[in-house]
C-alpha cells in the first residue's frame, strides 16, 4: 500500500507563496519612491520607513519559514 501525505506539497506552496509576497513587497517600495519623486505631500519618510519596514518583515517571515518547514 503506498501512503501519500499532503503536508510536504503544503509547506512547499507556502514557501512559494512567501517569495511571491516578498517580491510584492519589493515592488511596493519601488512603488512608494515612484510616488515621493512625483508627488510632495510631507509624510514621505514615513510612508518610505513602512515600505521598508514592511519588506524587512516579508524577509524574516520567509528566512524563518525556510527554517520552520
């Protein structure tokens, strides 16, 4: 009888699945200086230190999913 476990196709989608959201985020900063050249409105270090912030987080979530699963 062969046995087949679904788990190990799971981890591997979720590990897919973060480095797709890591790029997302990536692509989120280069949107965000897009925005600051073109538009001037007096929040933009802030609106830059949560893109980056955020994409900080995308990385770690994906390192310790490597290290989790």
């Amino acid at each position: 009888m062969i046995t087949f476990s679904v788990w190990p196709i799971i981890k591997i989608f979720i590990v897919i699945f973060l480095v797709i959201y890591t790029i997302f985020a990536f692509v989120i900063i280069r949107q965000i200086q897009l925005m600051t050249n073109t538009v001037q409105v007096g929040f933009e270090k802030q609106l830059k230190f949560l893109g980056f912030a955020h994409f900080l987080f995308a990385i770690a979530v994906l390192i310790f999913s490597l290290i989790i699963l």
